[in-house]
C-alpha cells in the first residue's frame, strides 16, 4: 500500500489531500479549491495519514476523522488517532474514555460506522458523545 496524506492546513483552516511531501525542503504540496497546485511548510499544516480503512459507506478513514457507530443501545462518536506506542490506529470515545484499536472495530463489523466529521472541522461532535 502506497501511503496516502491530506492535511489540515493552519492558515486557511481548511482540509486538503496531500500530493507530495518534500522532507528536504520541509514542505507538502497540494491543490486548492481554485486547482492551483501549492507548497506549505510542514510548520504550518497538520499531517493526517490514511488508515487503508473504509466506513461502511466507502469513504477512506484517516487520522482526525470522527466516526460514529450504532451499538445495540446507542450511537458513539469515537476519533481515529495513530498511537505512536503501540505503533498501529487507534479509536477513542470520549464518553468512555476508552482506547481501542481500530482494526478490531472494522474486523469484528459488529457495528457499522461511518466518517460523521474530523476534529478540526467538528471538534463538537466528540463532546461526551
């Protein structure tokens, strides 16, 4: 699997795909809403990688994404996050304050899911949900 990336980028407060990372030079390159190809510094953006995951409408999960998922009783809103320990993706409810892999939430397809936001755009919607 190739890695894939977008960004959020903390000047426009905006969310874009990433095309190309330049590690030398320290700078991402991107298209913007005007399809006009763009550099920024990685000082200036927040880098989100693709987990390689769908939700169960097909739309590719990355880090920062706010999933929602229906369990017997309820829906919870959980955010997908890398975990630099244990070096694998992660979901976390705030409601619960727990921690769980994100693997085990799409292997086990117990409860469907879906990309509701991301926690730039709609940090809201983790509020104690």
């Amino acid at each position: 699997m190739i890695p894939k990336f977008r960004m959020w980028n903390r000047i426009s407060s905006q969310l874009y795909l990433v095309d190309g990372l330049y590690f030398d030079d320290k700078e991402a390159e991107y298209v913007d809403d005007d399809n006009v190809l763009r550099f920024i510094g990685f000082k200036n953006i927040e880098l989100m990688q693709s987990t390689g995951l769908k939700d169960k409408n097909g739309n590719e999960i990355f880090e920062g994404d706010i999933l929602a998922f229906e369990t017997d009783d309820e829906v919870i809103n959980v955010n997908v996050f890398w975990d630099e320990e244990h070096a694998l993706f992660m979901f976390e409810s705030k409601k619960y304050n727990e921690q769980e892999p994100l693997a085990e939430l799409v292997e086990n397809n117990t409860y469907p899911f879906e990309i509701i936001g991301n926690i730039y755009e709609n940090p809201e919607l983790l509020e104690d949900k």
